[in-house]
C-alpha cells in the first residue's frame, strides 16, 4: 500500500459514510408458535446490520465483542416489515461502538413503531485475526454528537461491569 492509499484509509470518516440499512420481512421460520418474531432471530439481524456499519467505516474485518442491555419494546408479527438502520458511534482505537435501531412496519396498517435499541462494540482485526487501528469518526450532527458523547460513557460502564465480573462479583 503507498502512502496515498494509507492516508485514504486511515482519514477520519464522517458517520454518514458509515450509515446502513437493512430490511427483513418476517416469515414464519422466524418466528415463534405464537407468530412473534424471536427474540434470537432480531438479535442476529442486530449484530448483522452492526457489522455493516463497522464495516463500512473501517473497511476491514470486524468481530463483535459486546452487545448492551436489550429490551423487545413491541411484538413483531409474521408478514411486518423489520427495517433496522446502524451507525459508528465513536471508535477508541481497535474498537468502535455501533448504534442499531429497529422499527417494525406493517404495511397493511401504514404503521411504525420503535421495537429496539442496541449498542454493540465491534474490533477491527486483519486476516490473521489480529486487532488492527480504526479511523476515528466524525460526528457532524447534534445527534451523532450526543451519541458520541454518549458511547464514552457506556465504554466506561462496560469496562467496569468487565472488571467486577473478572473480580468475581457480578
């Protein structure tokens, strides 16, 4: 790689050029004898729509290291719509904490609702599966400022819950 592609790289990237999109529509192996989404089946469709946008903004491999607290806010049906948008938060330096939040559509009743929050902590590793820096990122608009703000915070909770697990006392 030369320089100029090392600059490109390593540049600091705004959140947007982070920021994707992903929609399920949920069928019924997705869901449960009650014809509810699982719980299991959203989480996995979290982590993906996390990945992408760590992905993006890194431009590399990523595994996931966290994921927060989760509540299931609303029930999702078979036949709605999941749509779930993910952004860079903040990056530390191999780190960087993904927002992810779901809205179920029905479409047949022209509605949305908010059904989840997550934030999870991706690391950036190369192909050998070692940790690798991360080009900070940028936020631009008072929410992606607060988020920012926000994602420090949260680091600092998980790393104390990390320890107090580590000491034995959870």
């Amino acid at each position: 790689m030369n320089d100029d592609d090392k600059a490109k790289f390593t540049r600091p990237r705004p959140v947007r050029e982070s920021i994707s999109e992903m929609t399920e529509i949920v069928l019924p192996n997705d869901a449960n004898p009650l014809n509810a989404l699982l719980g299991g089946r959203l989480m996995h469709w979290i982590d993906l729509a996390g990945a992408m946008a760590a992905h993006r903004h890194s431009r590399t491999y990523v595994v996931t290291a966290s994921i927060d607290h989760m509540d299931f806010l609303v029930p999702v049906r078979v036949g709605d719509f999941v749509v779930l948008r993910s952004s860079v938060n903040r990056v530390f330096r191999t780190s960087m904490e993904v927002g992810v939040k779901v809205w179920v559509e029905n479409y047949r009743a022209e509605q949305s609702r908010h059904v989840s929050s997550a934030y999870l902590t991706f690391v950036a590793i190369d192909a050998a599966g070692n940790r690798i820096a991360v080009p900070q990122v940028v936020p631009e608009t008072e929410d992606e400022k607060r988020r920012y703000d926000g994602a420090a915070r949260r680091r600092d909770i998980r790393r104390t819950e990390s320890a107090q697990r580590k000491n034995g006392r959870s």
